[in-house]
C-alpha cells in the first residue's frame, strides 16, 4: 500500500467498517452463538406468471425469472419477501423475456425454453438444469441452504470440471479453481493472493456460469461437491447455459455490460506522478511534467497519457496550460480523482480525459466504487467530444463497462512480476477486458525487473509506469542503456501493434471477451492448459503466446505451446505443438514470444504515437501463412464516440497457403467496408510473409511485381519485393504503392512455402550454455553447438557479434554436416576493461550455410555477462568490484559507516569501541554482491551495528554463495557484541553480503 497518512489509514479503517457493516451488524448473532442453517424444504405451492414462476417451501419463496432462452434468475427469500440491494446499478435493462412454458411432471416442475430446462424437484426443493437435448448442465446436490448471515448454493462437480472467474484473483485465475476456494469481496490486499476488483461470477467448463446479484462478500469452494456461498440472507443469481466458455462471457456481459471500447491512446503507455506539493521529490510544480513529457520524446519512447497529480494531497495548477503542452507532445491529461469528482466538468473542459479512482473516496462499498466508475466515464463524455476513460483499483461487476481494472500499489521484484502473470489472463473470465499492474510497482524495483515487466506487459492492452513513490523515478529511459533501449524496444512494439490490439479491444465489445487470455479459452480441450504447466504464459488475442521471464536468469523453462505451429518471433524457429521447452535463451532484450501459423497481424510500422499516423501512412501486415486462415482489421476515429453509431470500417485478410511445404500462397485484401472521419481512402500496404523459402515470383492484383536486391532498394523504388533469408529463418518483403482502401486486391507469392519452408525442418539449430560470464579485458571462450536438420548443412560458417566496443573471434567454418550432426565450437568474446558488470550484454551467434539446395541464416541470441578479473591474493571486500549492490538507506560505504543519500558522507567504522580503516557499512536491507570466480576458500569479518547506534536497531547478517545460505548471524543490536565471521567460501563463484531487518523497523539498522 502507499504512505502510511493518516488520510490512508482513515479511509482504509472506514472502508473495512462499511465493508463489515454490509456483511451484517456486528453483535447480531444471539449470545448463544450464531443460528442454525436451515434448507430449503418440499414445495406447497406453485405459481405461473409468463416467464416467471413462484415456487414456495413452507415461509420460505423461489422466484424463477428467465431473461432469454439460456439465461435466468434465481432467487430465494428465506422469509418470503424478495429484496434486492443492487437495483438497477449492475444488471442493465434486457429485451424482451423469451416464450417459456412449464409442465407437472409429479415429482417436479419443469420449467422450460426452447434450449434448456429447469427442474424443481418438489420433495424438497432442489433444482437442476439441463439442456434442450437432455444434457445435463448443472444439479444441486441439495436444497439451497441459510443460516443468519449467509445463503449457500451446493452443486455435484463434475469429472473433468473446471472453474474460472471470480473477478481480478492476484496470482492465479488463468488456471483452474478446480479444489481451491476463492474469495470474492474487496480486502485491500494487491499483492499475491489478494483479490482486488472482484467479480462475483464464475463459469464451469460444463458450459454454464453464475452471477451472484450481491455487493455482499462471496466465498466459492471448488471442492466436490461445489458450495458457493454469499454472506447475506438472501439468494440471487444469474445463470448463463454455454455451450462454449466464450458465449457464456459474452451472456454475462450482456446482462452486467459489454467492455467499453478504450480510446486509442488509452492502448498506448501512460506516465503517472505528482508534480505539486511531492514530498518525495521536493517542490515542484504541474507544468514541470512537461519536462518528463520530454523525455519520453527526447527518447523516441512512445507515451499516450500523463497522470499529473497523483499523490495524497497532490493538487494541481496551470491545468489547461499543462494539457495544451501535453497536447503539442502527442499526449493526454489524465488527473487523479481523490478528491472526488465534483469539479470534473471544469477539468475535463480544461483537458482531461482520464480519470483514476482510488480507495480514498469510494464511500459505501461496491455501490459508490461502481457510481463513481459510472459517474467520471460519464463526466468526461458529458463536457468533451471523447470516450470515457477511467483507471480502478478496487471494483465490482459491471465496471467493465467504464474502465480499466489494475492491481493496486505493489512493490517491483522477481515475485511482482511471477503472480502478476496468470493475475490479467484470469480476469478476463470475468469478463473484465482491461486489467494490468504498474510497471515494475511503485515500489522497489531494479533496472532488470523493469525491463523485463515492461517486456510482457507490452501484450496487455492497458500499462502504465508510476513514479513519485519510489527512490527515483520510473519512467522507461531513467536507467540509461542497455536497458533504455530495450524498454524502447518493446514499446515501439508495443505501438506497431496498435491496429492489432485495437481490433481485440472493438471484439470485447461485441462479445465480452477480452484480448488477453489463458491458454484454456482457446484450448478447451487440452488437459495442460487449465493446469500450472500453462499458469505462467498467456495469449494476447489468439496469435501472440506470451511466456514472461519471472526469475533473474537469461534462459526460459517450462514454455508450454498447444496444438499447432509456433513460430519464435525473434528467430523464425518453428516449434510442432503440443510441447514443452526447456532452455530457451532468454536474454534481458528477449521476452519468449511465440507467433501461430497461420497469423495475419496488421502493424503501424515506425510509429512513436498513433498520431503520427497521417493520410499516407502504411499499414502492414505480418504474415505466417499455413492452410487457410484470415484477420478482420477494426478501425474508426479512436477517439470519440462517433463509432457508436455506426462510424467505423472493417477489412478483412484472408491467407491461403499449403498446409506444410511447398505451394503458392494467396493473400486476399478485401475492401475497407465502412467510414468515420479521417478515414483513408488509399494506402500503401507493407507485407512480411514468413515463407523460409524465397518465391519464384510476386504478382499483385494479378500482374508481376519486381524483385529487388535489398531493403534500401525497396524503399527507393516504392513498389516491389525482395528475400531476406537472413530475417527470421527467411521473410519475403513486400510494398505496394497506395491503393483505395475501397477496393479489394490480391498478392500471390508464387511457388512460396508454408511457415517453414518447402522442407520442414531443413534448418539447423544453434545453441550456447546459459548464463555466461564473460572476464572484462580477457578472451574468454564461448562454446556453441550447431546441429543440422533433415538434410545435410554444407558451407557452414558460424560467426558471434557483440555490441561496440567488443571484440570477437574469427567465424569457424564446416564444409558439411550431416542431417542430424553437430558441430561444436570454441569462439571468444573479448569484453571491454570498463564494461559494467551490473549490465547484461546480448550477444548473437549467426550460422550461415546451404541446406536442401537453398542459402540460409539461422541465429541464437544469448545473453552473457561482463564480470572483474578473479582476486588473485586476499582482498577486502571494501577493496573489491561489487557486481550488483543494494541499500536500505542511501548508497554502501567503502570503509564508512552507511551515511545519508550521498557516497562517502558516513563515519569510521566502530564496533565496540574499536575503530575498523577497512569494511563496508550498510543499512537494512543490504544485499551486495562479488565475483570470487572460484578463487576465494573463505570470508572472515566481524559483524555487528555500529557505536553510532547506541541502544536501537535490530538487524541478521548473512553471507551466502552461488545461491546457497552458508551462515547466518543470531539477531543483533545496538546493545549486541559484535559477532566474528569465518565462512569457508569452497570455491564459490559468486559471494553476497546481506544485511536483513528482522523486526520490521528499519530504524538505526546501520550494519558494519
């Protein structure tokens, strides 16, 4: 959570009052303890009303109301009078009931549509539902049941059955709930295991869903039998027949509201801080986050929005001045709603079009989380032309319809980033569209975590980075490079694929069913994917399989890929699924992303903001043809609401192409059908066919196109092809000139392959061991290890290159090899006497060679990493290159006491009384690392917090090798002896120092 203020921990305590008021008055249970349960027992009497049906067990009522012919509502009054908290906030008004009809069958009434029925068995009350063709769907193992403050439902599971859902579920939900319980209530917990932005709705792979019509706390248990309990003395439920898990989201959506449609900006990155009155930063004011603005554009980084006053007690100024420079920037306003939302309109006039909702003002419950989501959407839409666009930490059914869900204030690290994986896919069975986690936290963080964050979260529709909160700010170019430029990288990426992404968005809201997905939703039918082999990867839309690195380390196992062709999206390597791979070389530039056979992706190339896109922009398409496929690409204005009324446009690609091998391939552009302002009426189209194998030739619209040598030749003449076999495992580039977007036209790569080429499996494969540490200054050796595929490999040359200033040997060559022979090489890398060893370097290995009667180009990227020559005699530590170092407070000291924020501003170094020229002083938690690399037998030191704390502190030191603890200290103070340290080191590589708070206060932890 953010700073302990008092205005937090007020608002949090009243929160949880009203949380525990709506879950009933405390001290309403009888002194003897709380009431019996009770069921429901047999029926006394029935009633027919149209499309709703009354059935009545002794005091107690059902009601049975069907909303369409594979949706009802279910509900019982234990006392026989029906009420209803929620009104009309969630469920929207539905069309007209559907024809239903009922029939006596003496042991129950059935209660029927033309696709399912309801059974109400009289003695007792029990309900089942099946469909039109006798299926059964669900049954209630027993009646429903209350006590004085719960109502609970019991159904039989299933076999096979899984469940999803729940709303926002922090560290899973992409993955079965099959023998888990889940709760469903707001707790303020964002971090693993928490459950924000729950929805009290679940769905079964039997093909149904429930919707509990509550604000009240939920509890499902996934046991055999199921028991799904509300804590309130009533039941309510919506209940949705499949048949498919996708069309049982899109029912529910339908009842509670599809997903709104974000404006394009709102798909871009946004930028969040406090600019006023930030005790963090010092004094500042709103304009100066023009500044930071800058540096976005300074950077060539993309930015769509800037959240400017976001901090308690933050305020703002200057408002409509700061919103015209964000404008001349390719930027938008966003402000932070903690004060409410009563001067949204003059905002809004002023140039705000996001609104961010906090914890700090929801008032009573769910009901003011959802007004409040409802009402700022609303307020933008209400004094500007554009969509509303909202950001909420905490929410309820039906805020999918007006904004984006995020996981609340968490803290940068490895873990962050592991439960956050299945957290967003998980969601998206509740049918919430947009949900995300700040880059890298508020808190914490490293430059590594950030990259690495920020790499997959470039696949989820919604991302922002939020600064002000943090020692330093964390906006993608703080770092400096290697890691700026990857975070450029992936953001550039990340905006190419707008159109792409942009489509999935206009999806969800026909359908309910957002871009980002669990492997289960697509794959229903593969027993792995509702299981922990897929928990940590997702998919972004149905062709990006996304497999995030979530440990420091530059390899990636466990990489789960169903049924299909996979493509690497860096290498052009294709994978044959189902399968898991192990090893796969992952360094810090490298997110694992997979591509599916048969993809048609459209792309704005080489854009920085949506907006540079002008009248003669390109749209490109990024192609991996295999059999018969197709892409419909959604546009309109993507920024005001014009395209609620019809003011948007469709094309459709459609890709034929052999199933494997050799063929022609046939790319069929259709008309764009439709308008909205600023709609292009011609184009140019850029296509990249990922073929392996090079075309006999290129015809558009029935006549040859040229074939050109290069890239460069391409752009000059406007129109026209080339090969590249060196692009991934071999890309054939296309341009056309401008052509009306009203007009179909074809492309026909003549004599052309499938993703793979004409021979499957031709290529050859290269790999490197992981986690290489290269000695600055020195040749060190680099072994890789070439295996050729189906066909012999000859004229194999296998070369390195490393960034400048690096240098690397000569290219080893073979003159053939085998089908199915390795060759294994020694090669060096030589890396430069100042590198930093801190920062990982990629380095890429590139065989070139000929196979089944073609040139080719295969590469392996791995990561490897700049380390100090070895100590050669015995060393202070203090005297040492330390690889990685962290501090609770300030920087380390060299032969200092720890100081304050700047290097070198400590004290002597004393313990006990006794003055130390040599060592290190650190605060908790300290974490310091060394190269030994082998040479080290043992660390001795004395340990303890130095003389300048007195009576106060409590800290444990450790020293710990190559992974492994080898000595910890007892607990020590102030008042504590210092303790003497002798650990044998047995020929560690790599050495840390740690020095860990053990009582939580992090006051006067000085630890020499």
């Amino acid at each position: 959570m953010r700073k302990p203020t008092g205005l937090r921990a007020a608002v949090v305590a009243a929160l949880l009052g009203l949380v525990v008021a709506v879950a009933g008055p405390a001290g309403s249970a009888p002194a003897a303890g709380p009431a019996p349960a009770h069921t429901v027992g047999d029926v006394t009497g029935f009633e027919a009303d149209g499309p709703v049906y009354h059935l009545h067990a002794g005091r107690a009522e059902a009601r049975v109301s069907f909303v369409t012919d594979r949706t009802f509502r279910l509900e019982l009054a234990p006392d026989g009078t029906f009420s209803d908290p929620t009104g009309k906030d969630i469920v929207l008004p539905q069309g007209t009931p559907p024809a239903t009809h009922w029939r006596d069958a003496g042991d129950a009434y059935e209660l029927s549509t033309a696709e399912v029925t309801l059974t109400a068995y009289k003695a007792p009350l029990r309900f089942e539902l099946r469909r039109a063709d006798g299926s059964l769907v669900w049954s209630e193992t027993k009646g429903l049941s209350w006590d004085d403050k719960t109502t609970t439902q019991t159904l039989a599971r299933g076999a096979t059955e899984q469940f999803y859902g729940a709303g926002m579920q922090n560290g899973r939900g992409n993955t079965s709930h099959r023998g888990h319980t889940v709760e469903v209530g707001v707790d303020y917990n964002w971090d693993d295991g928490g459950h924000p932005n729950s929805v009290p709705f679940y769905l079964s792979t039997a093909g149904y869903g429930v919707f509990r019509n509550t604000y009240a706390p939920n509890t499902y248990a996934f046991g055999d039998p199921v028991t799904t309990t509300a804590k309130e003395q009533r039941f309510d439920a919506y209940y949705f027949a499949g048949p498919r898990t996708k069309d049982v989201i899109g029912q529910y959506t339908a009842l509670t509201g599809k997903p709104f449609l974000p404006p394009v900006y709102g798909l871009e990155i946004g930028d969040s801080d406090c600019y006023l009155h930030n005790a963090n930063r010092g004094e500042r004011h709103t304009l100066d986050s023009l500044k930071v603005a800058d540096g976005y554009v300074q950077h060539d980084m993309p930015n769509g929005w800037m959240l400017v006053n976001d901090g308690y007690g933050c305020g703002y100024e200057d408002l409509g001045r700061t919103s015209q420079g964000l404008g001349d920037r390719k930027m938008k306003l966003g402000l932070w709603t903690e004060d409410g939302i009563a001067k949204l309109a003059d905002q809004v006039t002023a140039g705000q079009r996001i609104a961010k909702l906090d914890v700090a003002w929801v008032g009573d419950g769910y009901k003011f989380a959802l007004d409040g989501c409802k009402d700022a959407y609303q307020g933008i839409e209400d004094n500007s032309d554009a969509r509303g666009f909202t950001w909420a930490p905490e929410s309820w059914a039906g805020a999918q319809r007006c904004g984006v869900q995020w996981s609340g204030d968490q803290s940068g690290s490895w873990e962050y980033i592991r439960w956050q994986i299945p957290t967003y896919a998980g969601a998206t069975m509740s049918g919430l569209a947009y949900t995300t986690g700040d880059v890298d936290g508020i808190f914490g963080g490293s430059p590594k975590t950030y990259v690495r964050d920020l790499q997959w979260k470039a696949f989820l529709p919604a991302v922002m980075t939020m600064d002000g909160w943090a020692a330093s700010d964390k906006q993608p170019y703080r770092y400096g490079d290697p890691y700026t430029a990857v975070n450029r990288k992936y953001l550039k990426l990340k905006e190419s694929l707008l159109p792409y992404m942009y489509s999935y968005a206009a999806e969800a809201t026909r359908t309910g069913v957002g871009p980002v997905r669990p492997l289960s939703l697509e794959y229903p039918d593969d027993p792995k994917a509702a299981t922990d082999a897929a928990k940590y990867e997702f998919l972004s839309g149905q062709d990006f399989l996304v497999a995030p690195v979530y440990q420091d380390t530059d390899t990636r196992d466990g990489i789960y890929l169903p049924k299909g062709t996979w493509i690497d999206y860096w290498s052009g390597r294709t994978y044959r699924g189902p399968v898991t791979l192990d090893g796969y070389s992952a360094p810090l530039d490298t997110l694992p992303l997979f591509v599916k056979a048969g993809a048609a992706v459209p792309m704005w190339p080489g854009i920085r903001s949506y907006q540079d896109r002008t009248a003669g922009s390109p749209l490109a398409w990024d192609v991996y043809p295999q059999g018969r496929s197709s892409f419909t690409l959604y546009e309109d204005d993507g920024v005001t609401r014009a395209h609620r009324t019809g003011a948007g446009a469709t094309q459709r690609v459609d890709v034929t192409a052999p199933r494997s091998g050799a063929g022609d391939v046939h790319l069929d552009v259709g008309p764009s059908k439709g308008s909205f302002h600023g709609k292009q009426t011609s184009r140019p189209y850029e296509f990249t066919v990922h073929t392996g194998d090079a075309p006999r030739g290129v015809e558009l619209a029935g006549r040859p196109l040229k074939r050109l040598p290069s890239a460069r030749a391409l752009e000059a003449a406007g129109q026209g092809w080339y090969y590249d076999p060196a692009d991934r495992g071999g890309v054939v580039h296309v341009t056309t000139a401008a052509r009306p977007t009203d007009r179909a036209f074809g492309l026909t790569l003549k004599g052309a392959s499938a993703v793979g080429g004409r021979t499957p499996g031709a290529g050859v494969t290269v790999t490197t061991p992981g986690g290489q540490e290269v000695t600055k200054g020195a040749p060190t050796t680099v072994r890789t290890a070439v295996t050729a595929g189906t066909r012999d490999a000859t004229d194999v040359s296998v070369s390195l290159s490393a960034p400048e200033g690096w240098r690397v040997s000569a290219p080893a060559h073979h003159g053939r090899l085998a089908a199915g022979g390795t060759a294994r090489d020694a090669l060096t890398v030589t890396a430069p006497k100042d590198a930093g060893s801190a920062d990982p370097v990629t380095v890429t290995a590139t065989v070139r060679y000929r196979a089944a009667g073609a040139p080719r180009t295969t590469v392996h990227r791995f990561e490897v990493r700049p380390v100090p020559p070895a100590p050669a005699a015995d060393t202070w530590a203090s005297d040492m290159e330390w690889l990685t170092a962290t501090n609770g407070y300030g920087p380390a000291e060299r032969d200092r006491s720890n100081g304050e924020s700047g290097p070198a501003d400590g004290h002597p170094l004393t313990l006990a009384g006794k003055t130390y020229a040599k060592g290190i002083g650190a605060h908790a938690n300290a974490d310091l690392e060394f190269f030994t690399g082998g040479r080290c037998t043992s660390f001795t030191a004395d340990a303890g917090i130095d003389d300048e704390i007195a009576d106060y502190g409590e800290v444990a030191f450790s020293v710990e090798a190559d992974g492994k603890v080898l000595w910890t200290s007892p607990k020590l103070t102030g008042k504590s002896a210092p303790v003497a340290v002798d650990v044998p080191l047995r020929g560690a590589r790599h050495v840390r120092l740690k020095v860990t708070d053990t009582d939580g206060k992090k006051s006067g932890d000085h630890g020499d």
